[in-house]
C-alpha cells in the first residue's frame, strides 16, 4: 500500500508529512522504557509483512498488520511504521523517501482510530473481544486503502479508477489482516494478557 516516488503532488507530500510528524512526535513522548522492545518487535513484523507484495499501478497490494501494531501501541504505531518505511525504503527502495511522510499517515492514522474505537471491547465476553480484533483488523486496511487511493486522487482526478482498483484488491488483505489480528489477540488474551489496552488483572 505504499506510494512510489514521483506521483503525488506536492500539497499532498508537504501535508502528508506534517501529518505524520506531528503523529511521531505523540508516539515518541508517549514512548516509555517498557514499549520500546515491543515497538521494535511490532514495526520488524511489518517490514517482513509488507515486503512480500504485488504492484499495482503506483501502488502495492501485501499484508499489513497494522490494525495488530496499532491496538498494542496506540499512538506508538506512527513511529513504528515510520521505522519500518524508512529501512524498506533505504535498503529495497519500496516506497520512497519523498513519501515517508504520506505512506506514514495513510498507514497509521487508521488504526490509531481502531484502537480507540475497539479497546474497550476486548475484554468483553469472547466473542465480541475477537469480533472487535477483527473489525479493528479489518477496518484498519479498508481505511489506509480509502486514504492512499484519496492521496491520488487530490492529486490527480484521472487516479479514480486506480484507486478504486486499489481499493478492491486489498479486500482480501482486509479479510486476511482481521483474522491474523483475530488470532494474534486471542493467543496474548491467554498468554500475556497486560500487553493488550485495558487489560485490568
């Protein structure tokens, strides 16, 4: 779901990086001692995740897991993703450096919103704490699918159509993304359940 070099506009360039500094700046003063070594876990299994993807126009289709990165970071997810952006960048040329700003946006705000909308539910009975994981899953590759294919269209109308076909090819990364969050937060419920948000011992 990243945006090559080359494409955008420079309102959008110029916004996205606005956006996405003020982001990190949040997640790192609300960074502790403690989270680092989870954040650091978090944004290497999306660098892995996403590597693995099919192009489509001046985009990509791959997993994302960041519905996942963001219920366990909250605000950390910006300079997680950040983190993971810059390496795929500087190491795979995968995305770009012009675009750190608007790839970081488009790919943490969504779940930043997941979390505070889906927190609370996790532990209700179950059930909904899993159907929460997966719509937090699910609703955070729909979104930054909206938000990537809106960067192209403020950019140029004649995107529609790549950004509609954008948006299609990732409903299977939405569906896939939601059930590994599903997962993925069943399995830390039992085994360390303090590393979910509002977990009450």
């Amino acid at each position: 779901m990243h945006i090559s070099e080359g494409v955008l506009s420079a309102p959008v360039l110029i916004s996205g990086a606005i956006l996405a500094a003020g982001g990190t700046a949040i997640g790192l003063k609300q960074l502790d001692y403690e989270k680092i070594a989870r954040v650091g876990i978090l944004s290497s299994a999306f660098f892995i995740a996403a590597l693995i993807h099919v192009n489509i126009g001046p985009s990509s289709v791959h997993l994302v897991l960041n519905g996942l990165i963001g219920l366990m970071l909250g605000w950390s997810v910006f300079p997680a993703i950040l983190t993971a952006l810059v390496l795929q960048a500087l190491f795979f040329q995968f995305g770009g450096i012009t675009t750190l700003g608007i790839n970081t946006f488009n790919l943490a705000l969504p779940p930043l919103l997941c979390y505070f909308m889906f927190r609370k539910l996790l532990w209700r009975r179950k059930h909904v704490g899993l159907a929460a994981a997966f719509l937090c899953g699910f609703l955070s590759v729909f979104l930054s699918a909206i938000l990537v294919g809106a960067s192209l269209i403020f950019t140029e109308k004649n995107f529609w159509e790549t950004a509609s076909i954008l948006v299609a090819a990732n409903f299977p990364v939405m569906v896939i993304d939601g059930i590994i969050t599903g997962f993925c937060v069943g399995f830390i419920q039992k085994v360390h359940p303090s590393l979910l948000p509002g977990y009450n011992p």
